[in-house]
C-alpha cells in the first residue's frame, strides 16, 4: 500500500475511536452564519484597548511561566458567580481551563477512563459522548422525552440505577434543543447517581446567561459530587478566547489538578479574561439584546407556522421537517447557515443581530409559501 493511501482506519488506533467524526459545523462563506452559537456582537471597543493594555504587559513576562493556578482569573470567576449566580463561591471552588471542552475533559480524566462510564440524555451536546470516548469511558445514551425534549425523571433514574455510570451529565439549558433543567430534576437525578455508586454529576450551563431560569450553581452547596460547569464563549463573546471553567467542592478543583497539564492556561488567556470579566456589565447587555431576538425568532417562527422548541439559550430549534438535511440546503441556497444538528426532523438557528435574524425569517417564511402554494 501506498503512504498516500493510508487512512485512519489503517492506523494503529484505539477500537472505540474506529468509524468516528470529529466534532464541527460547516465554516461556509454565506452571508449569513447562524450556525454555531456564536455571540454576534464583536466586542466593544473600550475592551479590546482593556485586553490590549493586559496582553501587553503579560508579554513582558512571557520568558517565563505564566501562573499554573491561575489564582487572580479564579478569584475573579468566583466574584463574577458570586455576584450573578445567588451563589457565594471562592477562590478554592473554582478551576479554570481551555473551553469547557477542556473542563470536561479533565473531569473524565478524574473521574471517568478505561472500566467506568458516563450517561447523558439525549439529544445533548455531542461532545460530553465525544471527550468520554477520548478519555477511554464508555458512554450511554439516556432517555429523554421525544415530544418536548425534557428529562423524564422516573426514567432517568431508572436509567442511573441500572447503568450505575461514574459520571452523570446534565445539560441546561440543553444543546441542541435549548430546554433548560430544573432544580427538582436535578436534584433527583443527583439523589439517583449517589444511591447507585456514588457519580460526579456535572451540570453544563454553557448557554445559562441567556436562560429565563437562574443558575443551578446554588445546589453544590453540601454535594461534593455535584459540579456546575461554565463557559466564557458565550454569553462574553469570547468563543475565540477559548476559557471555561468549573464551580464544585474544593476537593473537586483539587482533584482536576491530578491530571491538568502544567501551565495549561497561558499568560495571554488568563489576562484576556480578566480583561473580559472588567466588562461584564457591558457584555450581560449584549445577553438582554440576544434574549429578546431569541424571543423574536421563537414568536415568529411560529406564526410562520413552524413548531419550536422552548428555548433559554440563544439559540431556537425549529421543524418539523420530512428532510430536515433538504431544508437546511434550501435555507443555505438564500444566503443564511443554520445548523443541521442531527436531530431527525429539526434544525438549530443561532440568534444573530436583528438584520441577520430578519434575514433567515424572510428564508424560511418564503419557503413556507413555496411549500403551501
């Protein structure tokens, strides 16, 4: 065989990773992308000279090290939640990495790897299944109700109790359908894990800024085993900065560490996001603005006569469709990227900037013309 015909399958790779894809959303020049949750607004120019002057004067220290803790990032994290999620955290509750991605990573690589398992209900977010099969633990699909895509109590605790998992994900609000959780399924899901094992239960609230519901975080009080986890991505505007980070017991911040990569976070991120979280009256603004276009999207689709999912996120999952596939070639054939988010029967569209939002409306309230004429 030619080295120019190897593939991945003709590699010596892991069995469990054979026949799978990558995580990722087509990157299409359309002239309007509302396909991967992305905040619209750029952010505002008093922050940018605010990062600037804080990346320069990390940069003169770059010879070294940067903080491995991450002490003055964490202690500003916890203000933040403290402040905004009727929660008082400290410097020891929380730990800070690369995206959520990596915060969930290093969970599984604690508290997940080769003879344990983890459960999440699907639909939910792909990666919590992906990163679970990188970190080598075995993943199950839990139920979830078809009709409105919330959790069956009952039946995930069943589900708990017979799989016994080591880590429970709970999403909320949910990705790809935008439902939120609420506390008493939490709760109970939480009671489920410690009666079978006990599981970490890790709450994902990437999308919580933008949720009718307040935050979750309040409920790790006195549940070492329950872990809130956040991203700034968001609702900061920041996917590009790539920072998530986790609220928990300190023993758990203390046991992410047994496995984090020295200095994972560099000087430049971390200054980044101190500058970010300066400005967070200013970016939660941006929060209020997109929470209204998602209510916009949600009332107008409807009336347009299309079936939506509630959402709390800033994101509206839309359908139903025979071909959703066709239907987001026919969106994308107008100029607008939505996502094809794998759901049978329905599509994902990201709230964007009122034009932008007004654009994908007049895509899909034409193509329902065309499909009733």
């Amino acid at each position: 065989m030619s080295t120019s015909d190897v593939g991945i399958d003709d590699l010596p790779i892991r069995d469990e990773l054979r026949g799978k894809s990558p995580y990722g959303a087509p990157q299409l020049d359309v002239p309007v992308q509302l396909n991967t949750n992305e905040n619209p607004y750029p952010l505002p120019e008093p922050l940018v000279e605010r990062i600037a002057e804080r990346v320069r004067e990390a940069a003169r220290g770059l010879n070294r090290y940067p903080d491995r803790d991450a002490v003055e990032l964490r202690t500003a994290l916890a203000a933040y939640l403290t402040r905004t999620g009727r929660h008082s955290v400290g410097l020891e509750n929380i730990w800070a990495a690369n995206g959520s991605n990596e915060v969930i990573q290093q969970l599984l690589q604690t508290f997940g790897g080769p003879g344990r398992t983890a459960i999440g209900f699907e639909p939910s977010y792909s990666m919590h299944g992906l990163i679970a099969r990188g970190t080598g633990t075995g993943w199950i699909s839990g139920p979830r109700n078809d009709d409105d895509f919330t959790i069956d109590v009952v039946a995930a605790s069943e589900a708990i109790a017979t799989h016994r998992p080591d880590v429970v994900f709970i999403t909320s609000p949910n990705n790809p359908t935008g439902t939120a959780v609420d506390a008493e399924t939490v709760l109970a899901l939480h009671e489920a894990a410690q009666q079978a094992k006990p599981s970490l239960v890790v709450v994902d609230e990437a999308y919580v800024e933008f949720s009718h519901r307040p935050s979750l975080l309040p409920l790790i009080e006195g549940r070492p085993n329950l872990v809130v986890s956040r991203t700034m991505s968001k609702a900061f505007g920041a996917a590009g900065l790539r920072l998530g980070y986790l609220a928990a017991h300190r023993a758990v911040v203390d046991a992410v560490q047994l496995v984090r990569l020295p200095y994972h976070l560099s000087a430049v991120t971390q200054a980044t996001a101190l500058a970010a979280l300066e400005h967070t009256d200013t970016l939660l603004k941006y929060v209020e603005q997109l929470k209204e276009e998602r209510d916009r999207l949600v009332a107008e689709l409807r009336a347009a006569g299309y079936e939506v999912t509630e959402s709390d996120a800033n994101f509206v999952q839309f359908g139903r469709f025979d071909d959703s596939h066709g239907m987001w070639q026919k969106i994308l054939d107008r100029g607008v990227l939505v996502r094809d988010n794998g759901v049978p029967g329905w599509l994902r569209v990201t709230a964007g900037t009122p034009e932008e939002n007004d654009a994908f409306l007049d895509a899909v309230r034409e193509l329902k013309k065309e499909q009733s004429a």
